[in-house]
C-alpha cells in the first residue's frame, strides 16, 4: 500500500491515539495488534504521519509523537 493510500478514517484514529496518549512508543508489530490492521496498511498509516512530522521513528524502529508536536 502506497502512503496516500492509507485511510483517513485510519489515521485519524492513529493520531487521535498518539494525541490521547502522548508517551505511546509502538513498533510496527503493536500497532497493528492495537489497530487491528495488516502490515501494508500499518506501514503506510506510520509513514503517512512521519512525514508529515507528527510521529518520530525511534533508534530501535518504534514510532513516537514527535517532540515538536502540539495538541
């Protein structure tokens, strides 16, 4: 699944979760247990919000609010 493909509807959940819980760290594996979704979707929802800056990638691959972001 290519990045502007990844649902809406999806990642605004994510981001509503990551807002709710600001010290949320998932690797990919959790994040697709907690939302329910295949990996090809997982990767793209991330990728989708680290490029727009929201979420970080961590030394060990894991995804995190990124510092900068405010609610």
């Amino acid at each position: 699944m290519m990045v502007d493909e990844a649902p809406d509807g999806m990642v605004n959940r994510v981001r509503s979760e990551f807002l709710e819980m600001p010290g949320l760290k998932l690797t990919v594996w959790q994040a697709q247990r907690l939302w329910g979704v295949d990996q090809p979707t997982c990767e793209a929802v991330i990728e989708r919000l680290t490029e727009a800056r929201f979420l970080a990638r961590t030394r060990d691959g894991a995804v995190v609010l990124r510092a900068s972001t405010s609610v």
